[in-house]
C-alpha cells in the first residue's frame, strides 16, 4: 500500500519550474544623471523558465561574486552527501 501512495504523491507534488536559457553580461556605466562619471560595473543576467516565464535581473559585481559564492558552496554541500554512503542508493 505504501508505494503506491509514493507515486500518487510524486505525480501530484508541484514542481517548480526549470532554467530553459540563462544569458549574462557586463555592463559598465560610464555616467549617469546624478554622478559625471561613475564606471561602475554590473552583472545584468536573463533566465527563461520552462513555463515560459521571463526574469531580468542587474546585480552588482560584489552581490554577483556573493551569488557565485553561495551556489559553489551549496554544489560543494550537494556533492559531500552523495559521497556519504548512507545516501547512496543500494542496488
């Protein structure tokens, strides 16, 4: 009784949906209205999502390299579990 209440729940469960297309560029301003020369670099980035959604962003090169920071870690943390034997999957 207990598996097929699992698959009825992994077939119902929402899933969020995934990256189609993720773009990036730097962009530098070389002035803006408020300052004559500012120069300052930002990471604009683009996702589409498989359900058709789009989502632009603009970050600052110090939030981006904090962006770049965290995801390293948490693949980092991804890969120790996999490598702990209790979570592998027995054949």
């Amino acid at each position: 009784r207990r598996p097929a209440s699992e698959g009825t729940a992994l077939i119902q469960r929402s899933r969020l949906p995934s990256i189609q297309d993720f773009k990036w560029r730097v962009d530098v301003a070389i002035s803006t209205s408020s300052l004559a020369r500012a120069l300052q670099p930002s990471i604009l980035m683009m996702m589409k999502l498989s359900d058709g959604t789009a989502h632009r962003f603009e970050v600052p090169v110090a939030k981006f390299q904090e962006l770049r920071y965290n995801v390293a870690l948490i693949l980092k943390e991804m890969n120790d579990l996999e490598k702990r034997s209790i979570l592998k999957i027995q054949d």
